[in-house]
C-alpha cells in the first residue's frame, strides 16, 4: 500500500465520526486555502497484539522511521512518532500507548478481558490502522471505571484503533498564516476548541504550536443496553517554526502533546 493510498483510507474512515473534520477542511477550502495534513495520530494498549511494537512494522513497510520517544508520566503513556525516509511532504504519525499496568487493578482487569479477545494475528495490514474495536463492547459501568482513572482508556475501549486525529497544516496556509488567525476563524464558526493550558499550545520559541478542537461527539449503546454521548475523534492544527540551524522543526513536544490529549475528554 502506497502511503497516500493509506491516508485516504484513513481519512474517510475518521470523518465517518468526526464530521467536523470534513466541515472544516471544507471551511478552509472556500476560503482558496490548499490543506495538508501534518500528522496523524493512533492510541493503542500495550502488552497486546497491537502494541506498538507490533503495529510499527507496518509503518515502516509505507516506508516511514522511529525519530522520536516520548514519555507521560501523568497519563500512564509512552509514545513515538514517525517520519516517512524519502517524501517529506507525507504526514507523520504520532503513535502512543497506554501503560496499563500504572492503572489501578479494576482497570487492569477491564482492559485484560478486552485484550484477550484480540487475534495474536491482528497486524497484518496497514489496514490494522483503521480496524476500530478489536474487542466485545464494553458495558457503560466498565466505561465509567476507566473514565474515572484514564480518560484515554475509556476512549479506547469504545473507539478502538483508528485515526484519534488528522492535523491541519498552517505553515500551508496562505490567509491564516498564524495560529490565531485560524482559532479565530473556529471560533467565530462556532466550534468548541481544547482550552486546556489555552487555547495554544507551545510558543514560536519551542518552534511547535498546536490547537485542536474539542472531540465530536456520538450516541454509544454499550453491552448492557445504556446509552451515553461520548467523545469520539477531533482536529488539530499545527504551526512549525524554524530552528536557529535554520531547519524546521519537525518533532513534537510532549507538553503540547499532554494537553492535546485531553481533547477527547468527557468532561
């Protein structure tokens, strides 16, 4: 699978539950803007057959490379991003996963019986990366138990393995060159934007700044029959600035990224 074929795929799968996505790409379209992604981000467990580990090596058959580790201590993950080896043009992945074995041991135990169900043979495509949930759904009482502990847990339990975010590229904008330009075009269109630590994330002096909007939202029936809106998937932005070497910047940042996180919180 070519890598442009891969995020197509991607993409569509990821608007079918964030339509706010699709609406805002669309937004910026009509104003002649061209939007490219900057990068693209997966939650996974680890300890199981899609650890990431184990989902790397597809990544690295579309021809990307490990640069970076990152560590989140307060949010029980540890992650890495990747870039693709000749086309600097494609998008990088942010893939991180959570250390379950930090959680407190009800949590352990839900997450256990979900891992258990997933095939040791799971990764044998790309097309892993789009699979969703790999295990039975969950009840809304076991939901509320990882709600309670990890926020990102209880997100994964129900959206399973997928894009968590495509991210707008600002340096690709031509009439909203600057973070604020493009919040201030969200805001005055109505969307909900992540706040936590303010509305940006990062400083030009860090070379990354980052927003997001808050996750769409979607009526979930869980395994006992009762309903809840729950977060789903959300839309970043990214502004890179370039480094004294006179090279952009291209990692990520693990305190911008700690409160990116939190887009997909319930509260």
């Amino acid at each position: 699978m070519k890598p442009a074929d891969f995020f197509a795929s991607l993409w569509d799968h990821y608007t079918d539950v964030t339509p706010q996505a699709h609406r805002i790409q669309q937004l910026f379209k009509d104003h002649g803007e061209t939007v490219l992604n900057d990068h693209v981000a997966f939650r996974t467990f680890n300890n199981s057959p899609v650890s990431l580990e184990k989902l790397e090596p597809q990544l690295e058959a579309l021809g990307y490379q490990a640069y970076g580790a990152f560590i989140f201590e307060s949010k029980h993950l540890k992650a890495r991003c990747y870039k693709h080896k000749t086309d600097a043009d494609s998008p990088k992945v942010f893939l991180s996963e959570l250390l379950v074995e930090e959680l407190p041991t009800e949590c352990q135990d839900i997450i256990a019986k979900f891992v258990a169900q997933i095939p040791s043979d799971a990764v044998q495509s790309p097309a892993i990366f789009w699979a969703g949930k790999l295990w039975e759904t969950p009840t809304q009482a076991e939901y509320l138990t990882l709600a309670e502990h990890s926020e990102y847990a209880a997100w994964l339990s129900t959206m399973g393995l997928q894009a968590n975010h495509f991210t707008v590229s600002i340096n690709h904008l031509q009439k909203f060159p600057t973070i604020e330009d493009v919040n201030a075009l969200l805001l005055k269109e109505g969307y909900a934007l992540n706040q936590v630590g303010g509305l940006v994330k990062g400083t030009p002096d860090s070379f990354l700044e980052q927003s997001s909007t808050m996750a769409d939202k979607i009526d979930y029936t869980f395994a006992d029959g009762k309903q809840k809106t729950i977060p789903s998937c959300f839309y970043e932005f990214a502004r890179r600035h370039t480094m004294p070497n006179g090279v952009l910047f291209d990692s990520f940042i693990e305190g911008n990224a700690d409160k990116i996180f939190d887009s997909t919180n319930t509260k």
